[in-house]
C-alpha cells in the first residue's frame, strides 16, 4: 500500500479526555476515529490489525474443532424472554420495535441464538458435543464507554458456546478453550494471566477471565507468586491474618467525643485500624433471591435494613456481598440508620441490634472496638460469639499485602484489562428453553452449556498498552497492520525513488505486507509517522541507495544496521519472526 493514496490520517496531538496510552495512540496513529460516545470507525490500518487478530483467533478456534457460523444481531424479545433475561439485564440491553410493534433486542450476547438453534437441530447425545463459533457485533449500551476502544457500546466479539451431555463433558469443552486461549493471546503478543471470575450476567457457576496487565485496565486482580493463586479482587479470596489485634482494651464502654469514623476513633484510641469492628447498615433491595444457578452461601437476605461488619482496616466487597444477599443492596442513608438502629451512622455497632448481621469471616475470632449505638461513645471487648445470629461470609474485598488463603505466600496485585471471559453455563439457558437430547437410555436430558468470548479491540488495545514507547506503537508482529513501512527519504532523488520502488515490487512476493511511504514530504514527518504507526520493520531508502544499501531498523528496540538489499528479505524474516 503506498501512503500516497492511503487514509492514514495521523495527528501530533491526543484526542481531548484520553487517559489510556492506547486510545491516544490508536487515534493518533490513524486507526480509529470515534463516531459517538462509544461507537467507532476503524480506518483501514486499524482494520487490518482487527483482521489480524480475526485469522488467528479463527486458526485457534478451528484447531478445537469450533465450527463456525453466523448468528443475527437484530433478535426477536421472545427468546431472551424465555431465558429470563428480557427482564433481568437493565438498561445495558438495546432495546427496538419493529414497524408491527414486535420488541427486538441488539445482540449483547448470543446464549440465546445459540439455544434456541440447539432446541431445534440437537436431538440425540450422537450428535454431541457440539462447538459452535462466530464472529459477530454486541451492542451494549454501556454506562461509562471510555478509555477508546477498550469499552464501547458496539464491538466485535468472538463467541463460541460449547454443547455437551454432561458435566464432566463440559469440562474437556472447557479445557479445550483454555487451551486455545492461551496459544491466542501468546500469539497475539498479548501478556495475561487466567483468573477466576464473575460470572455476572451470564450465570452459571465457574468462570474464569483473561486479564491483560496495563495501567489503563478498569479491572484489579491479585495473585500470589508462591501457589499460582489469582482472581479478581472482586471475589479474591484474601487468607486469615496471622496475629490477632493486639491492645484492645478491656471490654467496657469508651468514651469517643466527636469521633465518627474510624480514622478517627483510631487516632484517639491510638489503636490500629484493624483493632476496629466496622458496622454498616445497607438496604438489601427486595426481589433478590440470587441470580439463578449461584447459591447466596450465607443464606439470601430478606429485603429491608440489614447490618454488615467487616474489620477496620477491611473494605467491604460489593460483589460478594451481592451473592452473600443472593441480591441487590445499597447503602443505608443516615435518616434509614437512625430509623433502623436508633443511633447516627458513626456510632453504630453491633451489640446490641435488632438487625439481620452478615459479618465477614476475619471477626470470627477475637475481640474489637465497635460503635457503642450511643452518641459519642464507643465499645471495647466486642467479640461476635456474643452474636449466634450472625452469619459469617467472606465480605471483604482482598488487596495487595494481605496473606494468601492457599499457601503461605502474600498476595501482589495488579491492574488489567479483561481480553477474555469463559463460563460453564450449565443448564441455565438449556433448561428454561427446551433444549434437551436423548441419552443412552433414551431419557431426555437438558443440554450442558459452555460460553467463551474475546473482544478483538481489547486485543488489539491491550497489545499497544503492553508495546509502546513515547514514539508511539511497537506491534508485534503478528498483529501489526503491514510487516514494514518502507521509507523513501527524498521522494525527488531519482536513485532512491527506483530502489523503492523495487521493493514495493519486490517485497510482497517474498511474502511481506509492505507499507510504502512514497510521499514527498520531510523525511523527519515520515519517520515520525513510522514510528507512530509502529510496524515492526521499518526499511529506509536514503543516502545510499546507488550503492544498493538500506537501512533497516526494528521498531521496538530501535537497532538500525545498513544493509546490501540483497540480504534485506532473510534479515526480514529473522526480525519478524
Ligand atoms: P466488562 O466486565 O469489562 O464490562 P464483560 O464481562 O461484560 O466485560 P463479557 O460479557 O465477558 O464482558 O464479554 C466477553 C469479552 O468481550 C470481554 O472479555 C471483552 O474482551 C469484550 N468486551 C466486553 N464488553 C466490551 C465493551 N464494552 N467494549 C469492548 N469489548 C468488550
Ligand atoms: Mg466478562
């Protein structure tokens, strides 16, 4: 491709509000230009590389044998009306009617096509399993699309979905995917780390996420180096501390003026945070009940006030008290605090309350410093065994430092971005829609569903977090959008102008995608733009082309070397291999 007639439209400056190295570099390069919030144009280079990530993420799914196929964005409401979803996902569903009135929905995923397929075309365990797969855009009316193409309100998806007579054959479906993953990502040049997940919308029971490391990721995990532990921080699992709080005074009431929270409480008591029993009172919301197919292991919480203790120095997981409640809940306001526990929220504490208690596992044991539920006084010696109904769960979100609960390791932490996300489903959508076989003995058997999906922009982002420099891009090569950028320096001088050419000639017959800047222009602009758009080689036809010398240099290390052009195609296929 010469850049002459190419729309590579690249810009000195940062798009207005970008944080993300990726969406800056990606827009300044030319690859992407946004239509609106969340909703994007991808320029010719900036599709190359999304096709790119295509044909290897397609190789991948093949090499399972995933067949694939094509499913409809545009879908009829009564199949996500059957599986319940109509009615469970909120506003993040777009939601359309057609000329006769009919609700249709914007795919967001495609467990329901898939379903509903499986229902009509499965009939026999003969037929299983099954491994279905497409390319296909979501529409997801996200509720803060940011950071550019990382998370936008339509993107491409690879989903595939994984149909097996039992349990134990869904696991080989699973292990398969995992296996395709990793060689996708290692492929892509992409470094991650396989977490346990969420499995949020989707239900089901096990999941696992791909986390790419960036800065710029929405998304925190933890892991430990020792035993291979890692998961979300989300639902990390964060191990017992091994020395109990020291200097609790003995139990009796302490008198706290004016101190509230437990920053300060601590400060007058000169005591750590962790010597403290934190209470918060939240409203569970009614109608919770759990999303389908996940168990509240404390037991689901009647809607109405309920009272939370996590330790001092411990934050409260939001998502794990969700599934403790098997639902929603949301922070009491003070006016709910006084109703429900007859004091003002700094005071609050457990002994005593009329309140419903969920308390996190670490206050099993020991004793603490805890409101007093008495204006300006606080209580010492609050152990939990004084409260039988308490129910105890892991509430607290885990974070870098705090001990591993599988080993004796310490948990680090890192930022990421989720590229991937696989589910083992279960029967959750088989079951309500009717998609059953035949076993062996002839009995009818719900379907056991797997679901796998990858963003292709989140690659292709998380690729310019992890290789970039303040030039711009370094791809690697697998994904980048030419094998190199060939660059004339003075498109005026005759010698040089004929060897270029040569090689755009010859090049591409060698087998390398060559982008070829052609345009009369100041040699410094094209480097700069070179080194923008980041190909891996990049190949300049300059001072000594008479002598039928180039220089060839290599975008991510910046090495250069003169080169006879007769050696130029093995140097090639050594750098970009
Ligand atoms: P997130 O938690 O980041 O919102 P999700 O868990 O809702 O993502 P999944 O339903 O698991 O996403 O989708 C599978 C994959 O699709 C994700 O791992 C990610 O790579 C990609 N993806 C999801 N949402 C977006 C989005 N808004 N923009 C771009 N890619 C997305
Ligand atoms: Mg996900």
């Amino acid at each position: 491709m010469r850049i002459s007639q190419l729309l590579l439209p690249t810009v000195k400056e940062d798009p207005a509000g970008a944080e993300a190295a990726s969406h800056k570099l990606m827009v300044r390069a030319g690859l992407v230009r946004q239509l609106a919030a969340g909703i994007y144009v991808y320029l010719p280079a900036g599709w190359r590389v999304m096709q790119k990530i295509e044909q290897i993420i397609r190789e991948e799914m093949d090499a399972i044998g995933c067949q694939e196929m094509l499913m409809p964005v545009l879908q009829p409401a009564e199949i996500w009306q059957e599986s319940g979803r109509w009615d469970a996902i909120g506003g993040e569903m777009f939601r359309l009617k057609d000329r006769k009135g009919a609700d249709l929905a914007l795919a967001m995923t495609h467990e329901e096509v898939v379903t509903w397929l499986a229902a009509r075309e499965v009939h026999s365990y003969k037929q299983l399993p099954q491994l279905w797969y497409h390319f296909q855009t979501k529409a997801r009316d996200e509720a803060r699309p940011k950071s550019g193409v990382l998370r936008t309100r339509e993107f491409i998806m690879k989903d595939s979905y994984s149909l097996d007579v039992s349990y134990e054959a869904l696991q080989e479906s699973y292990r398969k995917h995992i296996g395709a993953y990793d060689r996708i990502y290692q492929r892509c040049g992409v470094d991650c780390m396989m977490v346990e997940g969420d499995s949020g919308m989707m239900g089901g029971s096990i999941s696992h996420e791909y986390m790419a490391y960036a800065e710029a990721g929405e998304d925190e995990i933890v892991f430990c180096r020792e035993c291979g532990y890692a998961a979300n921080v989300e639902l990390a699992l964060a191990g017992a501390d091994r020395e109990a709080p020291a200097g609790v005074p003995p139990a009796g009431e302490i008198e706290t003026p004016e101190a509230r929270t437990i920053e300060q409480v601590a400060a007058f008591l000169q005591l750590p945070a962790r010597a403290f029993c934190k209470a918060l009172v939240v409203i569970a919301e009614p109608g919770g009940g759990g999303e389908a197919g996940q168990a509240a292991p404390a037991g689901p919480a009647a809607a109405g006030p309920v009272m939370v203790l996590v330790r001092g120095d411990h934050e409260l997981g939001e998502l794990k008290l969700r599934r403790a409640f098997g639902g929603e809940f949301r922070l009491a306001t003070a006016d709910e605090v006084a109703a429900a526990q007859g004091v003002e929220p700094g005071f609050v504490g457990p002994l005593p309350t009329p309140l419903p208690v969920y308390a996190d596992e670490a206050l099993r044991r020991g004793a603490y410093v805890a409101g007093a539920n008495k204006p300006g006084y606080h209580l010492s010696g609050v152990t939990l065994e004084q409260m039988p109904q308490a129910r105890f769960a892991d509430l607290r979100e885990a974070r870098p430092g705090d001990p591993c609960a599988h080993c004796s390791g310490e948990l680090q932490g890192a930022r990421v971005i989720e590229v991937g996300n696989i589910f083992q489903l279960g029967t959750k959508y088989s079951a309500p829609m009717g998609a059953t076989f035949l076993d062996e003995d002839g009995k009818e058997r719900p379907i056991v569903m797997g679901s796998y999906g990858i963003g292709l922009a989140r690659i292709a982002a998380a690729a310019v977090e992890q290789h970039h420099d303040d030039n711009g891009i370094a791809w690697p090569a697998t994904i980048a959008p030419w094998h190199l950028h060939l660059v004339l320096v003075r498109a005026s001088d005759e010698t040089q102008r004929a060897l270029a050419e040569q090689l755009y000639d010859e090049l591409p017959t060698a087998g390398f995608e060559v982008l070829y800047d052609d345009r009369d222009m100041s040699p410094g602009i094209k480097f700069k733009d070179a080194d923008l758009l980041g190909c891996p080689a990049q190949v300049v036809v300059g001072k000594r082309a008479g002598e039928g010398v180039v220089e060839l240099k290599q975008r991510s290390s910046g090495e250069r070397r003169d080169l006879p052009v007769a050696d130029l195609a093995a140097a090639l296929r050594e750098l970009l291999a």
